[in-house]
C-alpha cells in the first residue's frame, strides 16, 4: 500500500518552509517547552470538519491553548461503553481525565453540509445516508433527536434550526458521560455551546436557563 503515498503538494511544502522560517523559529522555545513540558490546555472545542471554521484564529489562541477535536456536524454520541470504536468519545475521555481541561466548548456552525445532510436524511430525501455502507449517514442518526424537535417547532428555517440542536444534543450526550457529570458536579470544568455565523462573524451562546441562543 505504500505506492500509494506521494509527495506533498508544493504549495504546501512552500507554505510549511515559510511558517518554520519565522513564526518556529521567531518563537523556538515556546515551542521547545511545548514539547519538553507536554500540553496543558485551558479548554476543548468540539467543532465541525467544515474547513471554514477557523478555531484558533476565532479566538486568538496560540499553540498549547486548545485540546481540539473535529467530526462531521461538531456532534457527540451518548456515553456507550461497549468495547467498540469511539473516537470523539476517546477525546473527550482524554480531555476530562488526562488533561483535566477547565472548559468544554461544543461549536456549531452556519451552513453545516452535515446538518443539511441529517435534515435531508430525516425527511426522506437522501436516501443514500440510510443505506447501512454510509458512515456518514450513520453519524448524522445521532442528530435524529434534534431533528424530530425542530419538525414539531415547524420553525420558518428548519435547517438552521438544526444547527443549533446539534449542539444542544451534543451538549445533552456529553452528560451521559460519568465522568463528565462528575467535573461539572465538582466545579473543575465548565460547559458551553456555542453556534457561528460564518458569512456574519458572528457567535451565538446557548444559555440552558432559557433554552435559547443569544449573540455574544
């Protein structure tokens, strides 16, 4: 299977000799430290693969700040223990337990393919994620719950909508997690859920009070 490597695309080989010409070693002991004392991340995103989503420049961070993970629609399954492959489960294991983070932030977005995608699926107009051979249908079926809650809202953009159920349901999954539950009960770790209007700029904050999203 090896032939099956090439190298990397020159663009991205000019671009990587350009970073580690000035921004590593403008700033190599930062670097050196991170290596040396390990990573010590103040929080973890849980945000879409979407390559629009740009975590770290949204909020300033710097390399060391944020334990993040991806997947498709920023979603979370229930908490389930069976000895099979989990690997947003495992993130957030390692966050909670190993790096002890002080705050978990769930962060959607606008114009989410997956949650288009999960919308479609539901009402029956993508019946090729229902086919058992689709991974991503099957990811999208965690967001069903949310989807059935937006249909009895019969909102006026129901796709947007969604949008924010994802994290709402991936917020309610993550307190399925014993562990999870515990950090919160102790005060070590908060929750957050969050939605971004990308074409805008802006952030959305979801306060469990008033089960609404406001604008930051």
């Amino acid at each position: 299977m090896r032939e099956h490597a090439k190298p990397l695309p020159s663009y991205l080989v000019g671009r990587y000799r350009g970073w580690h010409a000035t921004s590593y070693t403008e700033n190599r002991a930062w670097y050196r430290r991170l290596a040396e004392e390990g990573q010590r991340p103040r929080s973890m995103i849980i945000a879409c693969c979407d390559s629009r989503v740009h975590v770290t420049s949204m909020f300033g961070a710097d390399q060391g700040e944020f334990f993040i993970h991806r997947n498709i629609a920023n979603l979370v399954p229930q908490f389930t223990p069976d000895g099979d492959h989990h690997g947003t489960s495992a993130a957030v294991e390692y966050a909670v337990k190993n790096l002890r983070v002080a705050h978990m932030i769930v962060l959607g977005h606008s114009s989410c393919g997956g949650v288009e995608g999960c919308h479609a699926m539901c009402s029956g107009q993508a019946p090729e994620l229902e086919e058992k051979t689709s991974f991503t249908g099957a990811w999208l079926n965690l967001l069903r719950p949310g989807y059935e809650r937006v249909t009895e809202r019969n909102p006026a953009d129901p796709v947007t909508e969604l949008e924010r159920e994802a994290v709402k349901v991936s917020l309610e999954n993550l307190m399925t997690f014993p562990f999870v539950r515990e950090a919160l009960d102790d005060d070590r770790m908060t929750l957050h859920g969050l939605r971004h209007d990308i074409s805008e700029g802006l952030l959305e904050q979801y306060d469990s009070a008033t089960d609404r999203f406001e604008t930051i």
